[in-house]
C-alpha cells in the first residue's frame, strides 16, 4: 500500500466534480486500500477521491476509536436527511483548521461497495457527517464553503503562507567566521 499525498486548500483540484465509478475494478480497489492508509496515517475519519487527485466518486470513512470499522461509497446519494444540526469540522484538506457547520444528523445513503454491490444505510452523528462530508469533496466544495467570506480568505492566506514556506528551500547555513 501506499501513502498519497492530500491537495490542500485553496488548490484548484479540490474544486473539479468528480465523475461517477462506472464499473468497480481492481485499481479502484488499490486506490481504496492506499485512501484508507493515507487518511489512518494522517490521521482523520474521512477522505474523498478528490483529495488524493483522484477525480472520482468514491471516499472512505471510519469514525470508530481503533480504525476497526472501515466503510466504502461509490457514486453515493443521500436519499433522505432529517435532525438538524451543528458539529465541529475539520478537514484533511484544510488542516489545522476547526469550525462549526450546519448540517443533517441523519441521513439515509445509497452507494456501491468495494466490490460494486448496491447497498443502502442509515448514518447518524458523527457518521452522518462525516458521509455529507466527503460526499461534498465529490461535488468539489469544502467545509470552509459554509463559513463567512473574510473567514474563509483569512484561512485561505494562512495556508498559501504555509505552503510558500514549505516550498521554498532553506538557505544553506553560512559558515560561522
Ligand atoms: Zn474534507
């Protein structure tokens, strides 16, 4: 398996909508196991296709304690939502950063699994989400979307700042005369 590396905000990759998984194949599988990796190793409970390149409608959630209960959906849909509510978010995507965001509590969902069977589930709390979430990614819009413009611009030149920082090379060290 392999570690991916996560587009951060505000890259103009995790903006494009993701097309839907025609057929579920081997390489969609080995994408799944190298998403489920990328996102225990960052860590978080949730990662969406677009967020590793991967313009597709898939994306991975686990929001158990001990990474014991992973969870695939392809070209999901949301086929109701009920219990408004509001959660605090962050995102791999846009990290370092945490904010209150409306959304529903619980939700029914219809998706492919990782061997493109057809199956349907309930989802509340965090899971529920989570699920809308990522379900987001897919349609290229971010949980910093939700927030006030000047908070959105504030946390969007924090991480242009970051990002110029890690970009740039260190100057080697002068020698101490
Ligand atoms: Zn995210």
């Amino acid at each position: 398996m392999t570690r991916l590396t996560i587009l951060e905000y505000p890259d103009p990759r995790l903006r494009r909508m993701a097309v839907p998984v025609a057929r579920v194949e081997d390489h969609h599988r080995r994408l799944i196991d190298d998403m489920f990796e990328t996102m225990y190793d960052a860590p978080g409970v949730g990662l969406a296709a677009p967020q590793v390149d991967a313009p597709i409608r898939l994306l991975v959630v686990d929001v158990s304690d001990n990474n014991n209960d992973p969870l695939v959906l392809i070209n999901p849909n949301i086929l109701t939502r009920s219990v408004p509510g509001t959660m605090r978010e962050g995102c791999l995507s846009v990290p370092g950063f945490f904010e209150d965001v409306d959304r529903s509590h619980e939700i029914k969902v219809s998706a492919l699994d990782r061997l493109g069977k057809p199956f349907e589930m309930q989802a509340e709390g965090l899971l529920a989400v989570c699920i809308q979430h990522e379900m987001d990614h897919l349609d290229g819009k971010l949980f910093v979307d939700y927030l006030t413009e000047l908070k959105r611009s504030r946390i969007r030149k924090k991480l242009e700042k970051e990002q110029r920082q890690r970009a740039t090379p260190k100057p080697s060290r002068s020698p101490a005369l």
